[in-house]
C-alpha cells in the first residue's frame, strides 16, 4: 500500500526531520474508532424512522468524530507531504480524494435514484431527485441547509446523509491550499496559528447561528469547520510528547490513557442523553464528540487506553466498511421504510427498523469490497492523477443529470395531474384586499346571498343582521375517487397552500415578539368600522381564510395576531416544541403584547383559536383544566365587556401528511380517511368550553363540517383537499368553511344584540 493510502485508512507515517515520534504502523483504533461512530449513526437513524420509545437520540453525533478523524488524517498527511518534499500535490491529493470517495458514492446514487423514483410519492419525487443531483455535486448541505430540518423533516430523503460528505468535500476543496500558503515556510507553526484560528472563529459562528439558523448551523461548513480543524491541530502537534524527558513522558501518556476511557465514557453517556428534540445542535453541545474524538485518537495508541477496545475485530470491521455502510445504511432504512409502511402507518417498527439496519450491513460489505477497495487500493488502473480528478467530476456530474432527468420526469408527471388552474368564476368586492389564498380558489365555494348589495360601510343593524355568504351545494358522491385535475388545491401545491398572513410575514416566526402592525397586515374591509382581532396560534392562522371571507362580507376590518406554536394562554412557561424543545419566551412576550395593543385599542370582536397540543416546562399543566382555565385568565385580560368568540380546534389527522396520502392513493382518495377517533383525540374542546363557562365567551364548532356524519373524516371534501399536511387546513379548502363560520357568528351577535335591542338600545356590530 502507498503511504498516502495508507493515511486514509488511519497510518502514522514515519517520521519527518521536523516532527519526532511518529511511527510508522497502521492505527487500527482510528480504523475503530470509524467502526463506534458509523454504529452511533445507524442505530440513531434506525430509532429516529420507527419512532421506537427507547432510541439512542444522541446517536447522530457519530458524524461529528467522523469530521474530527478527517481533520486528523487529511492534515497530518498534507504536514507530512510538504515537509517530505518540500510542496503539496494538488493533483494527487485531490486523485486519492476521488479514488477514496467518488466510485462508491456514486454506484450508491445510481441505484438509490431509480428505486427512490419508485417509491417516494409523487408530490415528494421532484425535490428527492433535486437532493440526489445536489448530492452528486458535493452540495447537499447546501441544500439542505435551506430546506431541511435534519431532526424534524417534512419528509425523509434517501440522500439526506450526503450533506457530511459536503461538508467534508468543500473542506477538501479549501484546506489544501489555505495549508500551501500558511506552511510554506513553517509547515507545522503555521498549520497551528491557521488551525487555531478555525477552530475559534468557527466554533463562536457555530454557537451564535446553532440560536438563530440552526439548519445553517448544523450543515454548513463554516460552522463545521471547527471539528475538522480540531482533528487537524491533533495532527499538527502528534509526536510532540516525544521531545519531554522520558519520565515526564511516561506520566503523561498514563495520564493521556485515563483521559481516553473518560472521554469513551463521556461519548457515549452523550449519544444516550443528547436530544435531538430538546437540545441545540450543534452549539455548545458539540464539544462533547468533538473533544472525545480529539482524546480518544491520541490516546488511541497508548497500551492502557481505550484503544484496547477499539482495536477489537468486530469494531475495527465496522470501521473498516464505515465508509460503504455510511453511504448504504440510510437509503436502506428510508427506502424500505416506504416499502413496508403506509401513509397511515408511517413508522417502522423497531423490529423492522434494526432488520434493515442489519441489512445494510451485507450490502455494505459488497459495495467496500467490489467498488470501494479496488478504486482505493489501484486495483483497477487508472490514468495519471490530474485526469483521475478530472473523470471523477465528469462522473458525478452524469450521476447530477441523471437525478435531474427524474426530476423533470416527476415535474412532468405532476403537471399532467394537476391540469390548467381553473379561472376565478367571481372576485371579491374589495378589489384592494389581498387574496386569501395562495392558489386560484374556486370562489363558487363561497357566494353572498343574491338579495345582499354590495357590501355597504358598516354592517346591518341588529336584529335583522343576517349571514351574508351561502353554503356551496353539496356536490354529493363524486363519480370517481380519483385524485384528478378537479381537485383543487392541485396536489403538487397542496403541501404549500398556505394563507395570505403568511406569504404577507403577517405570521409571527419563533423569534417574533410582537405582531406585525403595517398596512398590508389589516385584511377583510381595511376601511370597515366595525373591527375584528383573530388571535392564536398557526392553527387560528391556518382558519384565516375562512374568517376572511367572513369579514370581507360583512365589510369588517379584520387584524390578524397569530405567531407559531404560540398559544394564548395565561402560562409563563410555555414551550417551543422545535425541534428543539426550548423555553418559548417570545410567545411570553407576544402575548404580552397582543394583550397591550388590545386593550389599547379594543376591536368590536375577537376570535380566538389554537391548537389542541400545548407544551409547557410543567407537564402537569398540559391538560385541558388547566389549560381552559389559562385560556380563562387570558381572556379576563382583555377590556372589560371585550365580546369574545373562540373557534374549537376541528379534528386532526394528527400524523398523516395528507397530501403524501393522496399521492400514494392517486385512484381511490377514500384511503386516506381517518378515523374521528384519531380526530377527535382526547378532550377535544374541552379546554374552550371550560373558558366560555367562565367568561362568557361564545363557540363555533367545525367539527361537522370537517367530519361530517358519523363515519371516518374525508381527506378531500367537496372537491377540496383538506389539509396541508398533518394538522394545518388547505388555505383553499379554509376558505371554504367562511359559510359556516359566518352563519355561527352572526347567530352569536344575534343572541349578544337582543338584550341591548330589548332595553332599546340598537347596536351596531
């Protein structure tokens, strides 16, 4: 084997006039230490697709002793090149480079990329092959980094683990030169200085975005950085123990081996008590497997270390295919979880899922041994370096064309279901109110009664107020369950059909502390006298559509004050559910606000609706007592004769991504029905009616209209889609329940309006 081969797998070379004590012998607990965090990685992601109730959920730190291996092995073997000739080949590192990683990345990719066209839906297909084709150009954390959350994805990519194969590619790509200009004096004094400088900036911009971006932090290489750079200053300074006085040497490395059992047990303590939901990765967290991997390479070597266990057979096999089995291990668990499961029962079983983790394990073992080793190792020839480097690319750029020809297969396909978008029959009467709705809606689903004239400035007085919008006709059984061009939204817009607030970032994000008070965040008639607050969380903002239409009927001005995952409730230890879980104090704080601003300036109505799931610090205020009497407390807040409506929670497919369902199901749409008992859930509406019984606050239930009957609850109603994904309306079908809405609330003011009409008063809502 060529020493530069050799330092891929974990050798220390001999050593150089400028650096003592290393000595030549392949590092067989380097080849371990791959084997313990390629297994971290498998079993995390095995637990993480069955949702299994014990996982190991700090397991995805493996990644980062990979990171830290590399730095370690790529910069002692570009130190020790510039000091043995005196310069860095550019061209044969970058040869090794793709003999080491190109051939099995790229038969992993063509053959992932057909079966994934086969299995993924079709809604999801189009974005899967964009991942592959960003996969094969070294980007995918790029990528994902503006699309993905690694913890809480939409949907699960068979490619989602190439983002560390960017990361580590792009670190290829820069660090041999930035070390040719700061060792070309003093290879290991300016390795340091450069290093060390990496590891500093890096880890302060890893920390800093892990609060603010923490998909940028997590897959970007400039957050990244530090853990390469770490391994890297290891590499820099092996050898030095060399230069001290036997004696001192002797404690030291007794010394060095205790720290490497401690930091074994500190990383594994780690990958069972990291969280991937409540903790916040990378941050501060990472300098556990980035510190433990640091110790355990350089005490790795010593008798008495961990590197006894490391250096065991199966371990030290597991390391040896970890590269293989990284690659295999997830399309493997992704693929054949879509195989095995259903869209109504999307989690494997954990049986199911450690049976395809061992699966992958054989087909790692094939891929190391007839692609990976031969390529390697020379086996199969291969012209000079500068044109290694040049087949690789044009290579993997065939792999990118061939996910980008799926792509446009799976956009095609798409566009042939989806037809032309139908033209609006009718428009609104306020022409300057911006649409609800991101698609085109039918607007025949929602049509003013033909005796009510344009919608006058204020709206009609009490008691002869009636509901200005007419139910659409029930279209009754549809001749065919197919999802076709009729249905609307299309299902390849469905997923992201959301309401006017949120393209117009009238929404509140995590960070957002108080509600967005300009012009274009005041809908319905922004001119209208009589004014209406909806207030609550993405749940409240997913009904806006339909209270929207509501309000444009009746001429209402209509401000919404909605923010994510925010309820609005009386508790100060409110919960970001993430991921990460996380105190939640701007939702404190928007509360807070929301309650100042209306009680500065009270509004004739407000609506209040949220979500069914509430977290808190104290589990035991996450019932629906507690949270009915928070609800209470919060509305006691409000000016005092404040006229108070809250709309109940509807029922949920709850863990259903719908549209994936349909797009499974694109013949029979009946399959994606669920069942009221999961839409119900328990104590639906509970926790309002106990605020109304206590306020005096008023309900509008819609739960007939999302599950009518007595039978399972329709994904598709009318010809429309209803929800987005697992628990948020289509802003289409949303729209639609505007009727509903509108003929409960008017008999709410009605009931409200007699008293004062009784004792002679006349108002006006």
């Amino acid at each position: 084997m060529h020493r530069s081969e050799k330092a891929i797998s974990g050798v220390a070379h001999q050593k150089s006039k400028s650096g003592a004590g290393e000595k030549e012998g392949f590092r067989p607990d380097i080849e371990g230490l791959r084997g313990v965090a390629v297994s971290l990685v498998v079993l995390f992601h095995a637990g993480l697709l069955s949702q299994a109730s014990t996982q190991l959920t700090g397991g995805f730190i493996g990644v980062d002793l990979f990171f830290v291996v590399s730095g370690f092995l790529i910069t002692g073997l570009l130190i020790r090149e510039r000091e043995r000739t005196g310069r860095i080949s550019f061209s044969r590192f970058y040869a090794r480079r793709v003999r080491r990683i190109l051939p099995a990345a790229a038969v992993t990719l063509l053959i992932t990329i057909p079966l994934a066209n086969a299995l993924v839906t079709l809604i999801n297909r189009s974005a899967v092959m964009q991942d592959a084709a960003s996969a094969a150009l070294s980007v995918a954390n790029i990528r994902f980094a503006m699309t993905t959350d690694y913890f809480h994805p939409v949907n699960y990519s068979p490619f989602l683990h190439f983002w560390s194969l960017g990361v580590e590619e792009q670190f290829y790509f820069v660090w041999p030169a930035l070390l040719a200009i700061v060792a070309w004096k003093w290879p290991r004094p300016g390795a340091a200085v450069a290093l060390t400088v990496v590891v500093v900036v890096s880890f302060i911009a890893s920390v800093a975005m892990t609060y603010s971006s923490a998909s940028t932090a997590f897959y970007m290489l400039p957050t990244r950085a530090w853990q390469l750079a770490a391994g890297g200053l290891l590499a820099v300074g092996s050898g030095s123990l060399e230069v001290l006085p036997k004696a001192m040497r002797g404690a030291l490395k007794q010394i060095l081996a205790f720290a490497g059992w401690a930091a074994l047990a500190a990383l594994i303590t780690a990958a069972f008590l990291i969280d991937s939901v409540a903790t916040p990765y990378p941050g501060t967290a990472a300098l556990i497997p980035t510190i433990a991997g640091v110790v355990l390479i350089a005490s790795g070597p010593e008798s008495t270390g961990p590197g006894i266990l490391l250096r065991l057979p199966p371990i030290r096999f597991l390391g040896k295919i970890s590269y293989s089995l990284y690659l295999w291990h997830w399309p493997v668990l992704v693929l054949g979880g879509l195989f095995l499961t259903t869209p109504l029962q999307p989690w494997l079983s954990s049986g199911q899922a450690l049976a395809l983790a061992g699966l992958s394990i054989p087909v790692a073992v094939l891929s190391w041994f007839f692609v990976e080793e031969p390529f390697r190792r020379g086996v199969i020839p291969l012209p000079r370096p500068s044109r290694v480097v040049m087949a690789g690319v044009a290579v993997m750029l065939a792999v990118a064309l061939v996910g980008t020809s799926f792509d446009f297969g799976a956009q095609s396909a798409l566009a042939a279901l989806d037809g032309p978008d139908p033209s609006p029959t009718a428009t609104s009467t306020f022409a300057a109110t911006p649409s609800p709705t991101p698609t085109s809606t039918p607007r025949n689903m929602t049509s003013l009664e033909p005796s009510i004239t344009p919608v006058p400035a204020t709206p009609t007085p009490f008691p002869e107020m009636t509901p200005a919008l007419t139910p659409a006709p029930d279209l009754g059984p549809p001749a065919s369950y197919a999802v076709t061009s009729a249905i609307r939204p299309t299902i390849g817009k469905a997923a992201t059909d959301y309401e006017q607030p949120w393209h117009d970032n009238c929404l509140g994000w995590k960070a957002t502390t108080a509600p967005n008070t300009s012009s274009k965040c005041i809908y319905g008639n922004p001119s209208g006298t009589y004014t209406v607050a909806l207030v609550g969380d993405s749940h409240a903002s997913a009904l806006f559509p339909g209270v929207n239409e509501v309000a444009k009927a009746h001429g209402w001005k209509l401000i919404p004050y909605l923010k994510i995952d925010c309820s609005f409730l009386d508790f100060n230890d409110l919960v970001y559910y993430g991921p990460p879980t996380v105190a939640y104090p701007e939702c404190m704080a928007w509360n807070q606000d929301v309650v100042g601003q209306l009680q500065k300036d009270p509004p004739d109505l407000v609506i209040i609706s949220m979500s069914r799931w509430i977290f808190t610090d104290n589990g035991a205020e996450e019932n629906a007592t507690a949270e009915g009497k928070a609800l209470s407390r919060m509305i006691q807040k409000l000016p005092a004769g404040q006229r108070v409506v809250i709309i109940k929670d509807p029922p949920l497919p709850t863990n259903e991504k719908v549209p994936d369902c349909l797009s499974t199901y694109l013949s029979d749409y009946r399959k994606c029905e669920y069942s009221q008992r999961v839409g119900f859930g328990s104590a639906m509406g509970t926790r309002e009616e106990i605020a109304a019984d206590e306020t005096g606050a008023r309900l509008i239930d819609l739960t007939s209209e999302i599950c009518p009957g007595t039978g399972n609850c329709p994904a598709v109603i009318n010809n429309m889609i209803v929800w987005r994904d697992e628990h948020h309306l289509t802003a289409t079908f949303s729209a639609s329940l505007g009727p509903a809405i509108d003929a409960q609330l008017v008999a709410i003011l009605d009931a409200w309006a007699k008293p004062a009409v009784a004792s002679g008063s006349s108002p006006s809502p």
